[in-house]
C-alpha cells in the first residue's frame, strides 16, 4: 500500500463513472489517506448534465451495438459530484470542460487540525 500523506495529488481520470457508488467512496477515501494536506484530487468524468454528452452516448451506442451499456453505471453531473467528494473531506476549487461533456475537476484535500 502507499503510505499515508506520501502523495501531492491523485488522478481519476475516466474511471469513477465505471464503478459502484461504494467503490466510489472507498476510492476517494483512499485518495485523502495517501495525499499531503493540500494536495489535489483530479476527477474528469462525463457530464450527464450535458446534452452533448448524452448525445455521444446515444450515438456511441447506435454504433456499437452494446455501446456503453453497463459500462457507465454511475452517473455524475457537477453538483452530484461536488456533493459526494466534499464531505469525504476534498473542497472544490475549479472545473474545466472538455467540449462541454467531460468535467475535469480539481479538489483540494482537508486534513484534520490537530
């Protein structure tokens, strides 16, 4: 295992939407234990707030027969995801788009003052 505090920031980058809920949390929760005070959470995610995206995923599976079908079984927009990550003990600090589907988003982690 990677020890704890040891790492300036974690990417997750196309992967949580492939994941159970409480994988999801089991994830972030690892990703606070093993990063610095201060260091960053790089989530980027599809935007299912987005028609864009919901259009690509509509055209992906009409092409591809199975298309995503199983494959993205959670679903995120931002304020669905700023309210799983945050109280794990992440703030958000920015988000950037990628053609208006994907969200690139950028925590920062919350260590406990003691």
């Amino acid at each position: 295992p990677i020890n704890d505090n040891s790492l300036d920031g974690v990417i997750l980058c196309e992967v949580i939407e492939h994941l159970p809920l409480i994988q999801i949390v089991y994830v972030l929760n690892e990703a606070k234990r093993v990063c610095r005070d201060g260091g960053r959470l790089v989530i980027a995610t599809p935007d299912y707030s987005s028609l864009v995206w919901i259009l690509v995923e509509f055209m992906y599976e009409k092409i591809f027969r199975m298309g995503y079908t199983g494959e993205h079984i959670t679903h995120f927009n931002l304020t669905s995801l700023v309210n799983l990550v945050c109280p794990i003990g992440f703030r958000f600090v920015e988000i950037k788009r990628v053609a208006t589907a994907d969200m690139v988003c950028l925590f920062r982690v919350l260590k406990e003052r003691r």
